[in-house]
C-alpha cells in the first residue's frame, strides 16, 4: 500500500475541503470496500479525508412519515431498524443479504451505494480494464462473466455493481442527498449509477468532490408490501447472480 495523507474532518465543510475534488483524494467511511482496493492496488489515493465523525449516523423521521438515513448509519443499524423492517421490508431484507455480519457492522449506508464491481478482471492489475485503466479493454468480455451484466452493459464494459441495498432502493422510490461544491441536491435512486456506456470509470453521476449525506426513503402507500430475492451460488456471504426487489 503506497503512502498517503490522512485527514480527520468534523464537518461536511471541512471535508469538502480536504478532498478538493482532486482525482487523488478519497472519502473514507467503513472502509470495507476501499481499504481492500488500495490493498490491491486497485486504488492508491495520495489523500484519504475520514468523515466518520460526521453528524450522519441517524435515521429521522419526517412529518411526511419518510425516513431520512444518515449516509453513516451501518447497514446492520439499518437493517434492524424497526421503521424500516416495517414499513420497508425489501430493504432490511437486501442488506441481510449482502456481506457477512462482521461486514455490515463497518459498512455504511453511502459507501454501500459507492463500492466498486466485484468483477475479478477489475481487481486483477495484470488484466486489461476499462473501469480501472480506461482505453485497455474489457477482458470479462471473452473471460468468466457468468455473474456479469445481461443488461445495460457496453462494449467497453460488461461489471455490474454489487449493491444489494441499491436495488431495494430503487425500487422504494428513494432519493439520494448530497451536497459538494456546487451545493446540495437530491438524485433519484434510479439516476445515481450510470451505465458504463464509453465511460464505464465513471460509476455514478457524483462530481469530484461531492459527497453522499442521506438516503430519503418516501413513505409508502397503507398497504403496500415489498421484498427482496437473490440468486446467487453460496446461502451467505456470496454476490448475485441475479436479485429482485419489488
């Protein structure tokens, strides 16, 4: 692992700061995704900005009756939080099926959102790969890629993104919140990934710098149900073959 500068933020603003929108720099939460890259050097960030200490590790209720889920809150947290097991079932069900527990106590809600593909030509650096070393080539294209994309895939890339909790967002209508140097927003679920098209390095629809601050999860319709299913090889702790929420 290459040396790098570490930061401890106590605010949004100061953490803005900090990572300057700078291709080197990188926002650190769990870690559970980005440590075990820049062990592989997949990733080798010169500026690493902790946001740890940030105020975002709640889930409020609206008066609305929606959920506001701090980009901090733990998925183990949220999967047991018992708004969520009621009125959003799909979700809790996603997040107990991803990882291991061990995991899910580090994982956060945001980082959830932002890990990389779990593609094995992504984090092999002696393979050619356009999400990591744009202009190289896709060797999943003609290698393993039984658990690759079937749709929205391109001819520069074929990774999917390994989000559980995605997808049970997706399909709750829920809503990203941001803020970064151009201010705060809020981005639809459905719009935050982009599909790899000529650009597959770009995962997301996130501009330097900016950083996830909540999830907002609509309160549904009296009535309404939902759940989550995944295919995949092992019982635990294994990717999707393919996964539903509805």
């Amino acid at each position: 692992m290459r040396t790098f500068t570490y930061v401890r933020a106590a605010d949004a603003a100061e953490a803005a700061r900090a990572h300057g929108g700078r291709d080197g720099s990188r926002y650190l939460a769990g870690g559970t995704n980005l440590v075990d890259l820049m062990k592989q050097g997949v990733e080798a960030p010169d500026t690493l900005v902790d946001i740890t200490r940030l105020p975002l590790d709640t889930v409020a209720e609206e008066a609305d009756g929606a959920l506001r889920i701090g980009a901090l809150v733990r998925n183990s947290d949220l999967a047991a939080h018992p708004a969520v097991r009621v009125r959003h079932p799909a979700v809790s069900e996603a997040l107990l099926a991803g990882a291991s527990g061990q995991l899910r106590n580090a994982a956060t809600t945001g980082g959830n959102l932002l890990q990389r593909t779990r593609c094995v030509y992504f984090q092999d650096l002696s393979m050619p790969c356009n999400k990591r070393e744009p202009g190289t080539g896709c060797a999943a294209r003609e290698g393993i890629h039984r658990d690759h994309a079937v749709l929205g895939h391109s001819p520069a890339c074929v990774a999917t993104h390994p989000s559980d909790l995605a997808v049970a967002l997706a399909a709750a209508d829920a809503e990203v919140q941001t803020t970064g140097p151009a201010g705060e927003r809020v981005i639809p679920v459905t719009e935050f990934h982009r599909l790899p098209g000529e650009l597959p390095e770009r995962d997301t629809v996130l501009e330097p710098g900016e950083i996830i601050t909540a999830v907002r999860l609509p309160a549904p319709l009296d009535g309404t149900r939902s759940t989550y299913r995944k295919v995949r090889d092992r019982a635990s702790y294994a990717f999707a073959l393919v996964s539903v929420a509805a």
